[in-house]
C-alpha cells in the first residue's frame, strides 16, 4: 500500500483503521457498519502495533459468544502476528474455556505468519492486519467458535442470560475488574448518556457504539440514544452473572434485546486501550456542598494511548511539542474520546467559527479553554447514578471519587443546579520556525502547520494532535427558593408599573 509522504506506513494503517465518525458521512449516505470493534495503538519498544478487538459470533440458532481479543503484529517486515490473552479467572472451569480460545487464536496467528513470512516483500502491514480480521469472520473460524461455544454452554460457569433456545455467552472476562477499571468504564457510561441526551445531533453523536446486530438495527432505525439509555440504567460493570439473574426465567424479547445490548456495550468498553491503562481521579474546591462547589475529574490516557508515531515523534524533535487545551461539550466528549479532535471548520459541527483559518482551534491556557467550553446543566440523578456507582464499589471512603459526598442523599442534590464544562488536553506540534533543523533536500508545508496568534493555536492537520486527558468539572449553584423568585417577579413588575407612571406625569 502507499505510504504518506513521510514514508510513514504505521501513521497509514493507522488512520485506514480508524473509527469513522458518523457525523462526516455525506447526507443521504448510510455507512458500513463495521463487523468488529477494532482499536490499534502503537508500541516503539516491541516495534508492534497491538490490536484490540471485540468478536461477536452468532451461531446458527442464533447462540451469541462476545470474546474480547488482543494481537500484536510486527510494524517489521515479515509482519508475524501473536495472540495476547485477556481473560483472567481464578475459576477453573472458566480458565480451562480460555485456554481452548487462546489455542484457536494461536492456530490463526500461526496460519497467517506463515503466509506472512513466505510472501515477505508482497505483504504490506495494511494487508496482514485486514487478512487477520477477515479469518476472524471465516468459514474455518466460525465452525471452530461454535464448536467451543457448544462446550461453554454445557459449563454450568457460563456467564450469560437465555430467552427460549437462544443463548448469549460473555467471554473471557475477569471475574473481577480493578477500581480503576471499573471507574474508566462506568465514566465512559456517563458519557455516552451525556452524548444520548443531546438537545442536537446526539443520534450521532452517541456513536460509536458496539458492532452487535442490535446496535447496528438501532442505528438504522435512529434508535441508538434510547438504547443507551436503555442499557446504562444501572451500573455498566455490575458482575455479568448478576446481569443475567436480574432477567425473568422467560423474558421478553425486548428484554432480551437489551440485555443482549448491554452485554455488547460492556465488552465493548473493556476493548477500549484506555478502559485498563487509563486512570480516574478527582478533587473539590471544598470540603462540603456549598453554593459554588467545583469537582474537577479527570480521565487521564497519555499511557493508553500508544507511543507517538514515527511522523509525530520526527516534528517533535524538529519543532517541539507543547501542552495545550481544547473545550468543548460535554455531549461531544464521547466522540472526541474515541474519533480524536477533528479538523471541523467549513463544516456543519463548526462551533465558533474559523476567523484564523481553517484548523482545530487551541490554546495553551486552560482558564481559555473553559471559557469557549459549552456549559451543560445536568439533571441531579444523571450525576448522582454515576458518582454512587462510584461509592458502590469502593471499599473504603479513601477508595472513592470524592469522600464527603458519601454522606449526602440525592434529596440535597435537588437543592442544587449542577452545570458541567469539559475540556480536552492534549500535546501539539508547535508551529515550525525557519530555523527549524530539516533534513536536506525536504521543505517544511507551512500551509498544512500549527500556526499561532495570540492566545491560540491552529492546527490544521488532527494527525498533529494526541489527546492526553479529559477534564469535566462539575459546579453546584443553590437554587433560588419559589418563594423568592416570586418575590422578584413581583418587584420586577411593580417596578415597571411605577417607571410607566413617572414618564406620564
């Protein structure tokens, strides 16, 4: 395949296989769903790229087994590919299942460095990783899952809920995920309820979302925010098995729909790089709930992120990099975490215009930042239901996002407006000088460049930007009493009353 004009094949792969936002797709236009969820990052020191994967394989009586997969394929010719395991269980039943997916996985790993190898010059890293994907969806590999599929559900460790005949298996998963892990997952629920209730664009704006059937009927009948809604009730990381119980013996096809949909949604999540290597903390401005109380949480992901890219890394060392800031919504938040920041002026999502040009609008100060992020006010139950998802795992008042709220009840949220700002931080490229070292016979696009004015910068291309963290900062205002508000509704009139008097004496 070609290359871009760095000679960067990773940078290419990468952007070939990346999420395509639902927002981009022309009018009238209906996108491909893709059959997995596929995320890649790249690793400098194993001079890999590691493959994360949700597979969803449906059998023949409709029998559903979501596995959550990782490979790592050599960014080196020949392009060998490994297997990683993610499934950790103390059960044996369970670890004995997961080590019969892990040698199928190997099987296909071992077929396809093989080919690798004895087609060394005529494969490119774009053509190992889609025969990878395509084999996942092969005649070979389905009668494999559905040979293994018939075995865990003969398991009585099956983790999985049945409506008739049909069944739905989770696999492999941990019996039990960290805090940490838990935190990023449930925070990530939040945010696409955000993205779901969005007053505009949020059957867009949700995506993306699983590759199930359900969630690909959802999209096509423009049900997707309801879903999301449907599925996110409760906490996303409740054990599966305690899913499952929560279903009647003989459920309802929509229940069954949406149990079915949320199982898809938490592996999903839990396929996301920054779901495991990411970390949630949080801080108040105050030790109580108080008119003006700021909680500030952050997601942070630099180390989930991968290592900068070859292309990234070499205008690093030619113009450096800076810390810089992006705000933004919160319902875009979702988006933003999983398509990046985009270049979006001349386009219907242009937010503040582009007086500058055309680029994605930056700066080096958060306050700056704050100020064009769009506050958003919540409803108190939408914050309460993920802060106690929160407190319901803790152990310990130490372990939990902020401590003192664990004494309030939702009755005293109700008291309170509660509005939230979400900014992005990211690392740029800073904008390049004329000194700038080059190596001899290039030229530097000063067109396509970051360029800075004043307060901000440009960035016109999104490939110079890696998002580092998320901020969201909630503030509580007192709300003003019925009983006052009235008060000054009265005055407010009684004042015109008299200001109309005074002009005809």
């Amino acid at each position: 395949m070609a290359t871009d004009e760095n000679g960067d094949e990773i940078a290419e792969v990468l952007q070939q296989f990346r999420v395509k936002p639902d927002f981009l797709t022309s009018k009238g236009q209906r996108r491909k769903r893709d059959k997995h969820s596929v995320r890649l990052r790249y690793v400098k020191d194993d001079n890999c790229l590691e493959l994360f994967c949700l597979h969803l394989h449906v059998s023949k009586h409709d029998d559903r087994m979501l596995s959550r997969l990782k490979f790592r394929i050599a960014t080196s010719k020949p392009h060998t590919v490994a297997y990683e395991n993610l499934g950790v269980s103390k059960s044996a039943d369970k670890a004995q299942v997961n080590e019969k997916l892990h040698q199928i996985m190997d099987n296909l790993c071992e077929t396809i460095s093989r080919f690798a190898e004895t087609r060394i010059e005529e494969l490119s890293l774009f053509s190992v990783i889609s025969k990878l994907l395509a084999a996942l969806d092969g005649k070979v590999m389905f009668e494999r899952l559905t040979k293994l599929q018939l075995e865990v559900s003969q398991s009585p460790c099956t983790d999985g809920a049945k409506n008739g005949n049909k069944q739905i298996i989770h696999l492999p998963f941990e019996d039990k995920l960290d805090k940490n892990t838990e935190h990023c997952m449930d925070l990530q629920a939040f945010l696409t309820r955000c993205a779901a209730t969005s007053k505009s664009n949020r059957t867009t704006m949700v995506t993306p979302v699983p590759p199930g059937d359900f969630w690909s009927k959802a999209v096509n009948n423009g049900m997707t925010a309801p879903l999301v809604l449907a599925v996110t009730n409760e906490s996303i990381t409740a054990p599966l098995k305690a899913l499952a119980l929560t279903l009647p013996a003989k459920c309802t096809t929509q229940q069954y729909e949406i149990h079915c949909a949320r199982h898809e949604l938490c592996g999903y999540l839990s396929c996301l790089p920054w779901t495991f290597d990411g970390r949630v903390s949080a801080k108040s401005s105050t030790k109580a709930l108080k008119s003006g109380t700021k909680i500030r949480v952050i997601l942070a992901m630099e180390d989930a992120m991968g290592d900068d890219l070859p292309r990234f890394e070499k205008l690093a060392d030619e113009r450096g990099v800076t810390t810089a800031y992006h705000g933004t919504k919160l319902d875009a938040v979702w988006s933003i975490l999983n398509h990046g920041l985009l270049n979006l002026s001349e386009t219907k999502q242009q937010q503040h215009g582009a007086m500058l040009g055309s680029g994605v609008y930056i700066s080096p100060s958060l306050q700056v930042a704050e100020f064009f992020s769009k506050s958003t006010e919540l409803q108190p139950n939408v914050f309460w239901q993920w802060y106690q998802n929160q407190h319901r795992k803790s152990s310990s008042k130490d372990d939990t996002v902020i401590p003192w709220l664990d004494d309030l009840q939702i009755t005293a949220m109700k008291d309170f407006t509660i509005a939230c700002r979400a900014v992005v931080q990211a690392r740029i490229i800073l904008p390049p000088t004329r000194s700038s070292p080059r190596k001899a016979g290039t030229t530097t696009d000063f067109q396509n460049a970051t360029r800075r004015d004043g307060k901000y910068y440009v960035v016109p291309n999104d490939q110079d930007i890696r998002i580092t963290k998320i901020h969201l900062t909630f503030e509580f205002q007192k709300k003003r009493s019925n009983l006052l508000a009235a008060m000054a509704f009265c005055l407010l009139i009684l004042f015109g009353v008299l200001l109309k008097r005074a002009s005809y004496e």
